[in-house]
C-alpha cells in the first residue's frame, strides 16, 4: 500500500484498502494508477485483490466507483450528501454481488465471484463493514479543493480537515487571509 502524505497512517483493517483504492489517483500532482487497464490490474494485484484479467469497461467501472466512493469520503468532511455517488455505488453494486461466509475465522461479507466484480465486491464489502463498525465516519476527502487526498482521521473529536495541516491546512488559511485583505 502508498503511504499517505503529512506521515499519516493507513485506515486500519479493511478500510485500508478503500482508502488506498481512493488514493489511487493523486489529483493535485497524478499519476492516475487506473489511467490503463494494466495499471488497474497491477493495482489489483499489489493489493491483494489477485491477477485478474482487466479489460476496458472494468478500469471504466473503477474509476466511476472510486469517484463515487471519494464524494462520499467529501460527505465525511462537511459536505452535502451526493445522491448521484450514492445512485453510482447501488448501481455498481447489483453487479457485485456479496454473501455472508466466513473468512479469517469470522463471519463477514465476501464477494460471490472471483473476477474483477468479485474485488469490487471486497471493496464495497469494506466500506459496508466501516458503516457497521462506526470507522466510516473517520475516513474523509481532504477538505482542499485541489488535493482530496483520503485521510483516516485519529483526533479525538473528528474534527481534522485536511490531509496535511502543514501543506493543505496551511493553503486554506493563507487563501483566508489573502481574501480578508483584499476586503479591506
């Protein structure tokens, strides 16, 4: 897994991989690890999520999903509710199906296939996990515009907004400052 920047640690348990899954694109600076139906497949691979034949409707699907899934992490963050990320995830999800197994010794959802909606599912499946355990609220979209970089936030209150306070908090503050000045 990428580390995230401002020395902040991976979302733990399988929210991990759906920060990770997010992250797989870097707004502000790229690359974009879904860009090719390759990369998506190395993606897939170096996550555990096996090697899975990828083919060009499925990295579309992908980059739908994360998208959705990143408007949805913004909601986290203060942001209105999006009905159509919401809309996206459902309709992905009818093509993902889960069950109810168990694996590592415990009950839980896994997906029904074992092709590229299959690791989807197991997406999906940890976002509906994080839901159910209360960690979901924790995961959020950067609040600056330009980075949207996924962060799991540890502060007691839950009140962190940036990725970064040193990087993205700062830019938020100083483009404050710069627009106070400028009504005076």
């Amino acid at each position: 897994m990428k580390v995230p920047p401002a020395d902040r640690a991976v979302a733990p348990g399988p929210l991990g991989l759906v920060q990770v899954f997010v992250n797989s694109v870097n707004i502000e600076f790229g690359p974009d690890e879904f860009a090719t139906a390759e990369g998506l497949a190395g993606w897939l691979a170096r996550n555990g999520l096996g090697s899975l034949p990828v083919g060009e409707l499925d990295r579309h699907d992908a980059v739908v999903l994360r998208e959705a899934v990143r408007a949805l992490l913004r909601e986290n963050n203060g942001n209105a509710p999006d009905l159509e990320a919401r809309g996206t995830i459902a309709h992905i999800a009818r093509n993902c199906p889960l069950v109810v197994g168990f694996g590592a010794g415990r009950l839980g959802l896994q997906p029904a296939l074992t092709d590229f909606r299959g690791a989807l599912a197991i997406i999906l499946a940890s976002v509906a996990g994080a839901v159910a355990d209360g960690s979901w609220q924790r995961l959020k979209a950067c609040h600056e515009p330009r980075c949207e970089w996924i962060f799991y936030d540890r502060s007691r209150n839950r009140g962190s907004r940036w990725c970064s306070m040193a990087v993205c908090g700062t830019r938020a503050k100083m483009r404050v400052y710069r627009q106070a000045k400028r009504a005076q």
